[in-house]
C-alpha cells in the first residue's frame, strides 16, 4: 500500500482533497466530476472509506455477539448454545480442485453452515472454522437462503434442527 491523495473538483475549480491509501502501482490520475450529485456522493463514499479504514473496519473479523454458539467436533451436534439441537444433516469434504460450492436451504426452517479449513479428523474440533446460518423457505420445499464460493476449498457441514417437520431439504452442488 502507498499513501496516496485523491482531488475532486467540480467545473467552477473548487475542490476537496481525501486522504485515501490505495496500491496505484504508479500515478493517480486527478479524478474530474461535473454533476454536483455525482461528486457529493463519490466525496461520501470515498470519505466512509477512509472513516472505516481509520476504525479498523476491514481487517480480520471478530465475534463480538452475546450468545456466540459453541462449535461442535466434526461430524457431532451441536450441543449447547443458540444452536443446540442441531444436528449434521449434509457435508462436503475438503477439496482443493472446487471450483464452485453452492448451498440452496428448500427447507422450512433456518440452517447453519459450518465451514472449517478441513485438516482436522472426523471427531475433532474443526480447525479455523467459521458458521453462518441460511434463512428458511415460506415452507418446506420454499427457496429459502443460499450460500455461493467460488474460492472456498475447506470442508462444510449443513446444520438442521432435530425437530424439523418434514425433514430438512437442502442442496449442496460442488464443481
């Protein structure tokens, strides 16, 4: 990253200038706006980027919620938390080769996903892993939630509720 400036002016010559860092790999190019309403909110974007990056936005996330679930070993359930009684209802090995993972929740009721880097055995506590849940459909058989990656090559677990009516209705297609 290089310290760089970015200048907006409008035709009449008045300007303001944003710090902003950006990797240019060379010059910056003075940026022109006419329209009053384009400038204002290229300046708006522009000065919520810098304010998020002064903040510390961006950088490696954190899980700063009350009731953060506890994660289960592979394989296993979850056991306590916002998530209790969950149980594993699909998986998806590890794959370096992936070249897309989707995840299509048909089922009435919410899922979780859980994704884990793969290197951990069936048993184990998942290894930099992260869960995020996908919304249920109006019913079951209803498009509800999905989930795509076309970089993600660790292992998923689907998450359903035990006392689902109807079973859960989830779709994992892998290239």
């Amino acid at each position: 990253m290089t310290d760089t400036t970015l200048l907006v002016k409008d035709g009449a010559g008045s300007s303001q200038t944003l710090a902003a860092q950006a990797n240019t790999g060379g010059s910056l190019t003075p940026y022109h706006v006419e329209d009053a309403v384009q400038r204002a909110a290229l300046i708006a974007v522009l000065t919520a980027i810098e304010a998020a990056s002064a903040a510390g936005i961006g950088g490696t996330g954190r899980d700063y919620s009350a009731g953060a679930p506890s994660l289960p070993n592979i394989g296993q359930a979850f056991g306590s938390g916002v998530y209790a009684g969950y149980v594993c209802v699909a998986s998806r090995a590890a794959n370096p080769a992936r070249a897309n993972i989707d995840i299509e929740n048909c089922t009435g009721a919410q899922i979780v996903v859980l994704r884990d880097d793969g290197t951990a055995s069936a048993g184990a506590a998942p290894a930099n892993a992260s869960v995020f849940a996908l919304a249920g459909g109006t019913a079951p058989g209803a498009q509800g939630g999905a989930w795509s990656s076309p970089t993600f090559k660790g292992r998923l677990q689907i998450y359903a509720p035990t006392a689902l009516t109807g079973g859960a209705f989830v779709t994992v297609m892998e290239d």
